[in-house]
C-alpha cells in the first residue's frame, strides 16, 4: 500500500521519527496500611519499535494490555523506568525546562474522552489557540488566521459558526474534532491518538477517521493510533502492533497482521470479534485455551497460560524474542509462528464488529 | 420447582406464540425544553425462545425502550401511548404492585455497564440469594445456596469464586454474576442493554456464546440493545434498526444484513471499517442526528439521506412489506 514499504526499507535510518528502544515501565500498587507488601506490575516488557516518518502506527490492545502507558510515555506525561524514547534521534525521557517546552511544541495527544478532555469554560477559539498562546506564537491576528484555517481542515467549517460556541453546545463528533484541531494547530511531527473513537457512534468514528487521514495528508505528520479495534486499525494504519499485557507480540503491515496473522493470541483476537454477514465458510484459528494452563511462574511467554500451541517445556520457561523472518517486515514474538494461512477461506461478505 | 439443567428448563413451543407484543408505543420526556419524543410508535412482536436485537446509535432511542418495557423510566419519563402485551397482559394496566411482581421473575434486565450494579459490599453469592428469595419467600436460603450454585455452573464461573466479593471477579466474571442474578428467577424474558460494552474482545465472544447457549437451552426470550451492529448480529433472530426514536427497520437477520433496504440502515453498514475483502472508503453519514424535541415533520433521516426527495420531507413515512418477515419505514423503498 501507500509505498510505505520502499520507505521503510530503503531509508529507515533517517527517515525514522520515532523510535523506543526497550522500553520497560512498572507501576508499584501502594503498600496496604495492614502491612501486605505492594504489588509490581510490569506495564511494559522491552517494547521496542521505529515510526517512520510519515506513517500511521496502529498500536492495537485489550485493555490493560499496556498500549495507553505506550502513548503517555511518548508525549511525556510519564517516563520509563528503563529504556529510551528517540525523537528524531534524541532522547526525550526526563527533558526539563526550554528543551521539554520544545519537544512538547512537536510531539501533541489527542485523547480518548471528548466529554471530558476539553475544558468545558473555554470555548472553541479559546481552546484551538490556547497552544499557540502557551508557545507564543504569533499576534493574535496571526491566530485567529491559524485557529480559522485548521478549523476548516477538521470540517468545523464555516468556523464563524463554530468559534465561540463552547462544549457543551458541541456533539461528541465535533467536541472530537476541536481535540484534532487542538492538537494540529501547532503542526507538530507527531500525534498519539489514544482510542478517539471509542466513545463516538460509528458513523461519527467514519468521520474522525478519515480527517485523521486527511491530517497525515495534507500536513504530512505521522500518527500513532492506539486503539482495540483491529478493523479499525486495518482501515487507518500502515502497519500494526499488537500488544498483550506489556509485550509486544506481532508488528507487521496492515493487511498482513490481519490477513495472515501469526501469533496465536492476534489470531486469538480475530476468531473473538464479532462477525455478521456470510461467515460460515470463515477460518477459525482456535488458539485460544478454553481454561487458563495453571503452573506458570510467569517467566514465559505472556500469552503461555490461554495458548493452545504452545509447548510448556519451552513457552512457559522463556519469552520469545520479537523476531523477523528474513525478507520480511512481518515480525512475531512467538517461538512456534503459525505459517500463514490461505486467504481464500475469507469471505468479502463477512463484516466483524470492533 | 424446576431444577436448573438445560433440558429441563426447556420451553420452547414449536407452535411458537409472541410472548411480547408490543403495539405503536410511544415513550417520551418532559424536559424544561419541552417534551422530547424518545420513542415514537414503534411496534414488534418478539416470539417464545426467540431473541431479538435493536440495534442504533446513541440517542436513537433505544435505551428508553428497553426501559419503558419495564416501567423504569425516570421520574420526567411519559408512556404516552400504546401497548405493550406480555404473555396477553398490557403491562402498562398493571399497578406497581403487579409491575414488581413481573419485573425479575417474569422479565429480567442485564443494564449497561451492569458490573457496577454489584454491591460492593456484599458477597457475590449472597446478592443473588437475595434476588431469588425475595422474589419466593417459600425457598429456603438452603434450597437458593443450591440454585445460585447450579446458575455458576450455568454461566462458567468456578464454584469456589461462589463467597468473593465484587472487587475479586474480573470485568468478564462480573457480567457472568449479574447474568446469573437475572436467570434466577427463570424469567422468560431478559432485557439487556449494552450487555458487553466494557468488555474486552475475547471476553465478550465469550460471554456472547454464553448468551446464545442458555437462551436456546432453557428457551428464554431475549432482547439484545446494542449500538454494536456486529454483537446483535450474532446474537439474535431478529433485528429492528432504531433512528431518531423510530424503528426504521425490521426483520429477520439474515434478510435485515443481506439485503437492508432503508437508506439508513445502509449508511449504517457503509460506515463500518471491515476486516476482509478489499479496503473501501468508509463514508461517514453526513449531518447530525434530529432533534427530537421538535423532529422534523416527514422522515427523520431524510436531512441525511441521498435519497431523499420532496415527498419524504412532507409526508410521514409509512411501513412497507419486503417480504413477510422484513418491512422498512421508507417512502422511497417501496420503489
């Protein structure tokens, strides 16, 4: 698709916006005032991955699967406990001061809950310019031209009619928009957009998706989007993560992951979604154990306890490595990789839910 | 009292008869703006051991409906007219007091986000021995520890999670304990509305499997809310497609999905990113949702339909037959 593959292959080293390199984060639970000791949970174990320039990274999860700590550890609202973040080849972990400020100015989030990320006293203006009065940016004519014109690009057009309206005057699908426009009036190289449709209609989430592309486009910033639906991921990324409970466990194209999926557990996802339409002919994978194995000690592969391939004297003492196939750009974190599937058992009539 | 294995649970009449019939219901709030017409005439039948979904985006209405066929509507909710048959009887003639007796035994509800509806304070297996022997003083707490044991192993929750409490079950465990709770009393009907929202994907294929067993095995009567087309799709019979508090479609699932005829039902499935076959544009359905406070005389959607001509913006739709067990409430389908 989209060439991206020529892109990442040829020039990878420089054309690399972002990059995590083994990326390790640990949230301690406080200890009880009984005395029991505070439990360790490991958020994220050695997640590494590149985001070319340009591109749109799917980052797809359950939750609690880790993929949200991913998004707030890039823009910085939390750091790692190991590891390191590269933006365009420099460490962005512990900035402080003018650097942060500056590295803030590139890097923008746009989140989840357009009900309660927007500030409910200000209204559409004053929230699209708020960034730009924060980096000083321009006179206030200069502003409003730039508050007008990323309007129009999100489809809050005419923005006459938009502009001082406030939230709550707003649907949820514009309130969204706001937030994209919040986000892009500073033209950063990088945008995290954490599951901004999951609390929209699907008509609406139709919307959101195409201006997101549309912002890759025309304003050429690359995009991570973190979501738990893999359909809406196949329609809006280039390649794709899966994550489950802090590993990364498949990364791969688009079409790939989700055509000829080769973990066990994304394939475990895919047999879970939903479907409708003709689907009686559809392939199941049948990864998933129907009762978790017991007797792990938790050094193995993550997903070892529901895995119906893997073998205990191997899964269930090491984790595997996210490797990659020679030739390939398709890489799994699982030490029996199911070989790829034919695709003619796939039904274009057979429509799966998020 | 009948013991709690599928077969004997078994009700399924091959004659089937409806056991809700519910007749031009029309549901609606007063709000300080004015009376907002959530539900507008909107009739179905709903037959014995059979479920059916309604499917529809937020403020379609549908919420209300499920609500209204309990009589739970807020304090400013209006049941302005209609009827709504159960088992031959007009619940909406019924006093509170019969209501309470009907509610739960008679027809259960599974409301959204339902694992917040635990007591958090109580141990699970104790909440749902509270649901059975209030709705039956004459089981002892014996007979129901029993019951609510039989009903664990109905829904897949080990029996030694039977004395935890709320706060030690999983999100999937939770929507497990509260489907348990509404099989209780043997209903023969369950509302659930959004049953499986907070759920993540693996769980809720799970749970929806659940579901789909027990509904067949002990015949119960089902109606599935879910702005999820795909989660009603593989749940019940039969769909309706809500729109600005009207159903705007019905009919059996296979012929709804195969071969929808009313343009929103259509832009509906056009807005859907899809995981095989060829990656199409998806096509967002332009405009917002009417305002329901003062809808717009004609058809509801035609602001958003292209489709639309002169006619649907004058004249109220009205219902045609595609087929007898498929209709749609559109001037233009008939053509």
């Amino acid at each position: 698709m989209r060439g991206l593959d020529g892109l990442i292959m040829n020039k990878k080293s420089q054309d690399t916006v972002l990059e995590l390199n083994n990326i390790i984060k640990i949230y301690k639970t406080k200890t009880s005032f009984l005395g029991t000791e505070g439990k360790v949970v490991v958020a994220l174990n050695r997640v590494s991955f590149t985001i070319a320039r340009g591109e749109i990274f799917g980052l797809v999860g359950e939750s609690g699967s880790g993929k949200t700590t991913v998004g707030r550890l890039i823009v910085g609202l939390e750091s790692p406990d190991d590891g390191k973040i590269l933006l365009d080849g420099y460490n962005i972990i512990g900035l402080r001061g003018k650097t942060s400020k500056h590295f803030r100015r590139k890097v923008q989030m746009i989140f989840q809950d357009p009900y309660q990320s927007l500030n409910p006293q200000l209204s559409v203006f004053d929230t699209i310019s708020e960034p730009l009065t924060i980096h000083k940016l321009g006179n206030n004519e200069k502003k409003e031209e730039a508050v007008r014109e990323i309007m129009k690009a999100v489809g809050l057009a005419p923005p006459e009619t938009f502009m001082h309206r406030y939230p709550h005057q707003l649907s949820g699908g514009q309130r969204q928009r706001v937030a994209i426009a919040r986000a892009m009036v500073l033209r950063p190289e990088f945008v995290v957009a954490d599951e901004p449709t999951s609390m929209l209609d699907a008509s609406i989430s139709a919307q959101i998706f195409n201006i997101l592309i549309e912002m890759r486009n025309q304003f050429q910033v690359t995009l991570m989007f973190i979501t738990h639906s893999l359909a809406a991921a196949r329609y809006l990324c280039d390649r794709i993560a899966v994550i489950y409970k802090g590993n990364l466990m498949e990364l791969g194209n688009a079409d790939e992951v989700i055509d000829n999926p080769k973990h066990p557990y994304t394939q475990a996802l895919i047999d879970a979604l939903p479907k409708f339409g003709h689907c009686e002919g559809i392939k199941r994978y049948e990864t998933l154990l129907p009762k978790e194995r017991g007797g792990t000690d938790g050094r193995g592969c993550a997903f070892y306890p529901r895995c119906r391939v893997a073998d205990p004297a191997i899964c269930g003492r090491q984790q595997p490595l996210l490797k990659t196939a020679l030739g390939s750009t398709h890489s799994t974190a699982c030490f029996y990789p199911e070989p790829s599937i034919e695709n003619g058992s796939k039904s274009e009539e057979c429509f799966y839910g998020t | 009292m009948r013991s709690w294995t599928p077969d004997s649970g078994r009700r399924v009449n091959p004659n089937s008869m409806a056991l809700l019939e519910v007749e031009n219901l029309s549901i609606g709030y007063q709000t300080r703006k004015g009376y907002l017409h959530a539900v507008d005439d909107v009739s179905f039948t709903l037959e014995e051991g059979k479920s059916l979904g309604f499917v529809g985006e937020s403020g379609c209405g549908k919420t209300t409906l499920g609500m209204g066929l309990m009589r739970l509507l807020p304090p400013n909710g209006v049941i302005r007219k209609g009827r709504i048959l159960f088992d031959g009887e007009d619940l909406l003639e019924k006093t509170e007091e019969e209501m309470r007796e009907i509610r739960w035994q008679k027809i259960a509800m599974i409301f959204q986000a339902a694992m917040n509806a635990l007591n958090p304070v109580k141990r699970v297996h104790e909440q749902i021995i509270e649901a059975i022997v209030t709705h039956d003083p004459s089981i002892g707490r014996q007979e129901a520890y029993a019951k609510v044991e039989s009903l664990y192993q109905l829904v897949g929750i080990p029996g030694d999670r039977m004395k935890d409490y709320p706060h030690q079950y999983s999100g999937g465990m939770k929507q497990r304990a509260i489907i348990a709770m509404a099989l209780a009393c043997h209903p023969k009907l369950i509302i659930a509305d959004e049953p499986t929202t907070a759920l993540d994907v693996i769980v809720q294929h799970q749970i929806l499997q659940e579901t789909k067993k027990l509904q067949e095995a002990l015949g119960i009567s089902i109606i599935f809310i879910s702005h999820d087309i795909a989660i009603v799709a593989e749940v019940c019979h039969d769909i309706g497609i809500m729109y600005g508090g009207q159903l705007v479609e019905y009919g059996a699932r296979s012929e709804v999905f195969d071969s929808p005829v009313h343009p929103y039902t259509m832009a509906l499935l056009a807005s859907y990113p899809r995981l095989t076959g060829e990656k199409r544009h998806l096509i967002p359905i332009p405009g917002e949702t009417p305002d329901l406070i003062s809808p717009p005389s004609g058809c509801r959607f035609c602001e958003r339909c292209q489709g639309a001509d002169g006619t649907c913006r004058t004249g109220d739709p009205v219902w045609i037959d595609i087929s007898p067990r498929h209709r749609a409430l559109c001037h233009q389908c008939a053509v």
